[in-house]
C-alpha cells in the first residue's frame, strides 16, 4: 500500500504534463484569434462590396434620369460593366401622367397657354459587385412641367 502511494506522490514529469497543456491552450487562443481575424476581414471585404454595389445601383438610377423624355414609354438597356467588377442595370417605365401644380390637366383637342403636366415614370437600379453583391433602387421621378 505504502509503495502505490509512494508512486502517485512521485511527481516526476508533470513539468511536462503542465507545460505541454500549457501549450494547448495558447494553440487553441491563437486559432481562435486568427480566425476571428479572418472573419472581421471577410466582414470588412463585403462591406465594401456591398457599397460598391448601391453605388452601382445609384449609377443606374442617374442614367434612368438622363433617359427620361415625353416620347418614352420604356427603356432597358441591359447591363453595363464598371470598374472590372461592379455592374448595373437601369430601366425606366412610364408610370402616370400628372397636372402640374397650379395648372388644369390638358385635352387633347383643345389648346390651353397655362396648362402644364408632369410625366411620372418609375425607375429602377440594379447594382451587382463581386461574391453576389446586390443592391436594388427603385425610384419615381417626375418629369415637367410640359405642356
């Protein structure tokens, strides 16, 4: 009895038990830490991406605005490549037609100096980036006064 708790009293080597989990638990902190370092910097990454995408969305808005005209009743152009990795799409449609403030809406058969309207027409942007970045915008935007 005497040698078997001489035995477990015998504290040769745990130097190297402590030492070696010691040494476990700094190898999981520093996979821990870089690992959360490399998520900050996907986080970072698509960030960016994702504002780079409503910019390019914003950027399709303001050709929509450019397009727009009393003959138009649709456009859409198809996609346009900026930057080498961000995209966007624009399309106008013809919404509604409006009376100015302060002025009657028009007939068609009579003529009226003080009779302007506004063309309403909806707009919208689409913006892509890379890793399937997104951004949509729609917008409505009038158009006049005309007569």
């Amino acid at each position: 009895m005497y040698r078997v708790w001489r035995l477990c009293r015998d504290e040769r080597g745990i130097a190297l038990v402590i030492a070696l989990s010691i040494m476990t638990l700094l190898l999981v902190g520093g996979v821990f830490l870089l690992r959360m370092s490399s998520i900050e910097g996907d986080i970072a990454y698509n960030t960016v991406w994702a504002e780079g995408s409503f910019f390019a969305a914003d950027a399709a808005i303001n050709v929509g605005l450019d397009q727009m005209n009393p003959t138009l009743s649709t456009w859409n152009p198809g996609t346009t490549t900026i930057g080498g990795s961000f995209s966007y799409t624009p399309s106008v449609e013809f919404l509604a037609e409006q009376a100015a403030p302060g002025s009657a809406m028009c007939s068609s058969i009579t003529y009226n100096q003080g009779c302007f309207r506004n063309l309403i027409f909806t707009l919208t942007g689409s913006g892509t980036g890379p890793r399937s970045a997104q951004r949509t915008i729609d917008a409505q935007a009038a158009y006049g006064p005309i007569q």
